[in-house]
C-alpha cells in the first residue's frame, strides 16, 4: 500500500502528508524518522523507530506510516494500524510500551491536527511519549516507566550506586546468590538471539503466569504472537537469560536497536522463586552491558518492585484519548462518553477494566470466539481483583 503525496492544512500551516505502509518506506524516509528521534533521549527506544514499524508491520496489511512534511521537512512520523471507524491502534499493539508521534522540536501540530492529516478518526493510549511537550491539552494519567542508562559509568560504579540506595536489598540479593551456589546451581548468564530452547522454556513459564493470572496469553494469542515472532526472526530480537545447567532460571527477551534493550517478555522458573532469580540475573545482566554492547536496559512501566533497586532514570508516558472532526471520530467519540457515563473514566474501577481488557483483547486476538472467551477467564480468575499489571505490555487488568 502506498499513497502519493498530498498536500493538506491545518490552520497554522500547509503540510505534504505521504501515507505508506512501513515495508514501503524509502531509506531517505527513514533516515528523517530516524534524525527526529536521534534529536531527544525519549526517542531512543526501539519503539518508536522504522525498523520496529517494519517489523511490527510484517505480515498485516493495516500497518501505516504517515509522514508528514513542512517547510523545514519532516515534522512527524507516526506509525499506527488502521481499524475499523479509521482508529488506530499503535504500531506493534500490544506490544506498545511507548507510543509515539514522533516530532520535529519546533513542529507545531496537536494531535488533533496528527490525526487529521494522517487521515485517522481517533487515537488511544496509555503510553504516549511527549519530549518536547506538545500534547499537555490532552494527556492525563502520567505514568514513569523505568530505565537503567549507564551513562558512561563502568557496570561496577552504576551497580554501587544503587547499592548504596538499597543496601539491605542488595546484602539480601548477594546472599540469595550465595545460597544459590551453595544448594548446586552453578549460574550462566547468556545473551543473543533467542535460540528455540531458550524460547520453548521462556514462553511455556510466561504462557503459565498469563493464564494462572487471567490475562491474555501474549505467547499465544492470534495477533502477538506473530509480532514476537517477527522480533525473534529479525536481526533485532535479542535474549538475556540466566541458566542453571540446561534450565532457563530467568530471562528476558524482546527487540534490541544498537545500545538499547527493550524486553517483554519477562519469565523466571517458579521452582527457582526461593531465591529471587529475576533479580540475580539483572544484576549479572547490567554487569555484561558492556560486553553487549548495550548501554540503555529499558525494563518499561509496571508495579514489579524489583524494578526501583536497578534503573536510576525514566521516561514519562501518558494516557491519551483523543479523535479528530468528522463523522469517524463523532462516531468513536460517542463510544468513549459512552463509556465515561457506565463509569470507565474512573481509571481503576470495574468499568475501566472491563474496557482495557476488552482492547486488550482485540489488540492481541483476531477471533472473536477467542476474545469472548479471554473475557470470560478474566472474569472468572480476576473478579474483584485491581491487581498489578504485567511490564510486558499496557495490559488490561480484568
């Protein structure tokens, strides 16, 4: 799918829009994307660049990219699938830890203007990044995500910093290690792409903790499974794991772009849990960065605890909910007050839940038998439950 270049207003100024399919961008295209994000550190996650949006994009004829061009050239990327009603989702959902309309500092355009020129009816997220701080009209519920950046300093340095700020948890991590080592388990640490032993026990532990947990089974469901496939095949799917002899301890994979790591999938052997393994193989893990070659560990948004002893910056991510004129996004708008009237603007009440995890479920399976039948095990599992939602993704927490 490709679009010529059109040329199009808002009421500051004219725009070329050009609307392609990630698979058809041109290098020089995406080269411009790639300088908007070399402009700001929030920009540097995989996420947010042309090479996730090919990726994410392989195999699903909705993916789209629209660029859109000024005076000055590339003011905004914005990668997106298309849906019904013209909503869009953000690209790789759900798989969307950050989502981004990646800007030009100087760009003046809304995300009602975005919308408009991109030709798209709404736009949902609770992950937005804003670095140059655009979007305050619209953006509600910040939330941190957490990021371990090394800035230059040597493993050892960053490592006793944090030391330093949670002593008495890391006295308890070097004694789990060593009671580890006494009880027989001689620890590795391995990185790289994710082999099929690695995949087969890393997805078959997380496949159990989704289930057992009453959210969606990102392994398996129909719409991101291909999409940690796709990341796997690519030269961009990269691994961390701890291993006890022929056993995954714990691991993490997803995408990795030059010096930064972004994982999802995040899994440890409850056999091991005694000994607090997905904290023995972060601290092994930011000791090897260098050898990696990474320098950014982004371990994303979550209420995982562990988190907080480990990353010392963060990015700011908001929640949005935004459509443009039209009778489209009149049409969408209606569905989110709506939704606001039955009480789903609350943020953690029942309502609210009930429609994450009904998102939830669109995002990750095709069927509608199988989305109906996602909404029953989460409410059986999770009635009544406002728990803790998993770092892997902006889970729905039925």
């Amino acid at each position: 799918m490709g679009q010529a270049v059109t040329s199009r207003q808002t009421a500051e100024r004219d725009y070329d829009v050009k609307v392609v399919h990630p698979r058809d961008l041109a290098p020089a295209e995406a080269d411009a994307w790639t300088r908007l994000c070399d402009a700001h550190e929030d920009y540097d996650s995989p996420l947010v660049r042309p090479a996730f949006a090919q990726i994410a994009g392989a195999g699903r004829d909705d993916a789209r990219v629209a660029l859109i061009s000024d005076a000055a050239g590339l003011a905004c990327a914005f990668a997106f699938y298309i849906r019904p009603f013209g909503r869009a989702w953000p690209i790789g959902a759900p798989f969307h830890d950050y989502t981004a309309l990646v800007m030009r500092q100087d760009a003046v355009l809304s995300i009602k203007n975005i919308l408009v020129l991109a030709g798209v009816s709404a736009l949902t997220t609770p992950t937005l990044l804003d670095p140059w701080d655009r979007f305050a009209d619209c953006r509600r519920q910040a939330l941190e995500t957490q990021v371990v950046r090394l800035a230059g300093r040597k493993p050892s340095e960053y490592l006793e910093l944090q030391r330093q700020a949670f002593p008495k948890r890391f006295k308890n991590f070097r004694r789990l290690d060593s009671r580890m080592k006494r009880d027989g388990h001689e620890l590795k640490l391995k990185w790289g792409s994710l082999d099929p032993a690695a995949a087969e026990q890393l997805y078959a532990v997380k496949s159990a903790q989704f289930v057992s947990s009453g959210f969606v089974d990102l392994t398996k469901a129909s719409r991101s499974r291909p999409i940690l496939d796709a990341v796997a095949a690519s030269p961009h799917g990269f691994q961390i794991s701890l291993w006890s002899g022929e056993r995954v301890v714990s691991g993490h994979f997803g995408i990795r772009l030059g010096p930064v790591f972004h994982p999802w999938i995040a899994a440890y052997d409850p056999d091991f849990s005694e000994y607090s393994p997905g904290n023995l193989m972060l601290m092994r893990a930011i000791a090897a960065m260098p050898e990696m070659g990474l320098e950014v560990y982004d371990l994303a948004e979550g209420h995982d605890h562990y988190k907080k002893y480990y990353t010392n910056t963060c990015r700011k991510v908001w929640s949005v909910e935004e459509t443009a004129p039209g009778a489209s996004g009149a049409l969408v708008h209606a569905g989110h007050l709506a939704w606001a009237l039955a009480g789903g603007a609350s943020g953690r009440g029942p309502v609210s839940r009930l429609r994450r995890r009904l998102d939830q479920s669109d995002m990750c399976e095709s069927r509608l038998s199988l989305r109906l039948a996602d909404l029953a095990t989460a409410l059986k599992r999770r009635r009544g439950v406002d728990g803790p939602v998993p770092h892997e993704s902006a889970m729905a927490d039925v």
